[in-house]
C-alpha cells in the first residue's frame, strides 16, 4: 500500500512548530509538510487561517465560513500530493477557498430553502451584525456575480496581486483585471445611492 | 460625485489618498471596503486543528497511484473485452490496416494515457487529453467500413456493449473525481477517456456504417461523457484542492 505522504511518528503536531517556522516561506513550509513534517502544516495553519476565515466570511457569510475553513484546511492535508513542487502556496491555498465556497452557493442553490423560504446563502447575510451602512456594503458586494466577487475579495481585501488571482482561479491575468474591474463599476453602481443622503 | 463614489473609484485604482481616508474614518460602509484587519478566530483555531490532527493521522494515497490504477483497469477491461467479444474485424477491414490501428492506438492512449492526465493538478494537461479526445471521433469516423447489417438489431447491441463496457470505468472516475474540486471540464474528460472503453473494443468488433457509427458509437460516447458532468454535479466533494 502507497503511504508516502503520512505524517512521520516522530515529528508531532506542537505549537512551538509555529514559532520555530515562523520566518520560513510558505514554499518551504509545504516543502516540509510534503515530506511529512507536521508542523509545517501548523504553521501553515496559524500564518493564514485567520484570513482565510475573513475571506469566507465576505465570500459565504460568517456562519458558513466557520466550517468552509475547516474543509479547506481539511483539503489542504488530504490533497498536499496535489500542490505542484515550485508553485505559490498561497493562492493554491486560496483556489481550494474559492472552490470550496463556490460549492457552497451551488449545493445552496439545489437545496431546499429553510422553514422562512430562504436559502442557506441568504440566511447567512441576514446574521451579520453589522450596521446598515456596513451591510449596504456587504449586500452589495453579495450581489456581485461570484466571478466579480472573487476577484475583488482576492484583490482588495486579501492583497492579491492579478497575477495571483489568475493562478489561484484558473483564468488569464488580463480575464482576471476584466473580472475585477467589471466588479468594481457594478459595486460602484449599487452602492451609488449611499451618496444620495450625504 | 458623492465621496462614497469618489472612494470606490479610488479604491479600484488604487489611488486611496488622505482625503479617502479620513472619509473612510467616519463612514463604516467605505470602511468595511479597506483591507480586513486579521479578525480573531481563537475560538475555532483548536476545532480546525484537531480536525486536521486526524486527518493527517491517515494516510494519503497519490492522485497519480490512483489516477494509474484507473487507467491500468480501463486497459484491463479493454483488453479483455477485445480479446472476448465477436467478430473481429481486422480482416474484414474496408479502410485499411493502417487506419484501424491509427484509430486504435489513439483510442488506447485516451482511456490509458488520457485517464491518468486528465486527473492530473496540471491543468494544461486537462486540456491535452481534451484535444485527444475531439480528435478521438475524427479517427473513428475515418475507419468506417460501410457494412449495412440490420440497423436496429445491430444498433441495440452495439449501444448496450458501449453502456455496459463503460459503465465500472465511469463508477471509478467518479469515485475519483470526488477526491477533487468540482470542474465540468475535468468531469467531462474523465467521462470521455473512460467511456473510451466501450467505444475502443466497437472500433475493433463492429465495421458498421458511418451513420451506425455516429447513431451507435459516437452519441452513446458523448452523451456517457456528458452524464458524468451532471452526476458529478450531484455527488460531494471529498477535497477541494484543483
């Protein structure tokens, strides 16, 4: 049986993983993790699990973005034979985000709306605490086409530059500007009527 | 133009100045738009890791070993299903020996070769095996015999030995497909390269017409490769690494 990729028994996961790894590239981390390092993956886990949270947060809403963390890292360590040697880690990491959270609004399109009549995707908008002129913004950005959200959410709040995006989603760098700007007249239009009463 | 609109515009220049930010400072909607601050997740941090504690207790079996065991069963069956099936029709070939095996020797490296690839993390090779693929039905289409036998009756048969030769190569790609992120693309080529099995032992077994071999070889290739796209759909996703 193939087992090249299990974690050695003599190099436990510990939280003093983190700090001895903490100004290591993330390229070199996944190095390690590959070759059955543990805390290498903890310190993965710690450098980037809190903006991967806030990118699904903005992406799904914050309920759902609680677990669709957890099943990222989850696909990070059952899929690490995936991640190409001498590619970026990051926006690996994120493209397996953006997929996981891509899965999220389709199955929430097929499922059955909750006992109100909304869906999943809606019901995670309607728990943000935020104050109305914050959830302007945060519906308007729900708004978006997923693709446009995407790309500004990568770009705007994760400090992606284009290129990163293109390799995170898959697309060509100038498709990925086309997304991008495309997102940013549309939030520009929908958010247009902030301005009216100031 | 209102100084929300002035922000965004800004922002999506990147050209945020003083002006932008002491706006932003008393207007929480402009604010929320900025880059996040790192929001405290503590409270989950342990969950996560324990989590991934026992994932990583398991052992991970490489894409490529399984992506090879596909390949290596969709060889077996084909072989074995040549190797079974009558008539064989090499002798009673129209087209030409060179031809029948061109046709062939493609169609066994889509189900092989194209298999393995087409589950690869690269997606250049995706679309390698893509291109194999659309070639695939040029060179069937080349090797057509043109013998008339009974449309129907043959058609039956013919159209059952593709579903049915399919069928357990179809069940291991997506099996194996759930072990990725979901990508209509990527389903469709391991629907095709997998019911290439069925329609490379027809290429050996059956010199129909050409319209037998697009009603009866062809379609069913397709429309077996299309339903992978829509039952992958429908299945979960195990890992959503591309």
């Amino acid at each position: 049986m193939l087992e090249p990729f299990v974690v050695k028994p003599g190099t436990p996961l510990r939280r003093t993983g983190t700090e001895a790894h903490a100004s290591e590239p993330d390229e070199l981390l996944m190095e390690r993790f590959l070759g059955g390092d543990g805390s290498a993956f903890e310190a993965l886990f710690a450098r980037h699990a809190a903006r991967v949270h806030a990118y699904l947060r903005r992406m799904v809403g914050p309920t759902l973005a609680d677990d669709l963390t957890q099943t990222t890292f989850l696909s990070v360590v059952r899929s690490r034979d995936r991640f190409l040697r001498g590619a970026r880690f990051r926006p690996w990491l994120y493209a397996i985000a953006s997929n996981a959270a891509r899965d999220q609004i389709r199955h929430a399109r097929f499922e059955q709306p909750t006992d109100d009549g909304e869906s999943p995707e809606q019901v995670a908008e309607t728990l943000l605490p935020d104050p109305p002129l914050e959830k302007a913004v945060h519906t308007a950005l729900a708004q978006l086409p997923l693709p446009q959200r995407q790309a500004i959410l990568l770009h705007r709040f994760q400090g992606f530059s284009f290129g990163e995006i293109a390799e995170a989603l898959g697309l060509t760098e100038s498709a990925v500007k086309v997304r991008a700007h495309r997102g940013y007249v549309r939030l520009r239009t929908l958010l247009a009527h902030l301005g009216e009463g100031t | 133009m209102s100084p929300h609109q002035k922000f965004v515009d800004h922002l999506a220049a990147g050209t945020l100045d003083a002006d932008d930010a002491s706006h932003a400072l008393g207007c929480p909607a402009c604010a929320a738009l900025l880059p996040d601050g790192v929001p405290d997740v503590d409270g989950l941090r342990s969950s996560w890791l324990e989590a991934a504690h026992r994932e990583l207790a398991r052992p991970v079996r490489p894409w490529w070993a399984l992506a090879a065991g596909l390949a290596g069963a969709n060889a077996f069956l084909a072989a074995a299903a040549v190797a079974t099936l009558e008539p064989w029709n090499w002798d009673g070939s129209r087209s030409g020996h060179g031809r029948l095996l061109g046709a062939t020797a493609l169609l066994a490296a889509l189900v092989t070769v194209g298999a393995l690839l087409a589950l690869a993390p690269r997606q250049r090779w995706l679309r390698g095996v893509l291109g194999l693929a659309a070639l695939a039905p040029v060179g069937v289409l080349l090797t057509t015999g043109g013998v008339a036998t009974h449309p129907f009756l043959a058609g039956a048969h013919c159209l059952w030995t593709a579903v049915s030769l399919s069928a357990v190569p179809l069940a291991g790609g997506l099996f194996l497909l759930t072990r990725v992120a979901y990508s209509p693309l990527r389903a469709l080529v391991v629907g095709l390269t997998c019911a290439g099995v069925g329609l490379l032992v027809l290429q050996l077994h059956c010199d129909g017409t050409q319209v037998h071999v697009l009603a009866f070889h062809l379609l069913p290739w397709v429309a077996l490769g299309a339903a992978t796209v829509l039952v992958r759909r429908r299945l979960p996703t195990s890992s959503y690494a591309p």
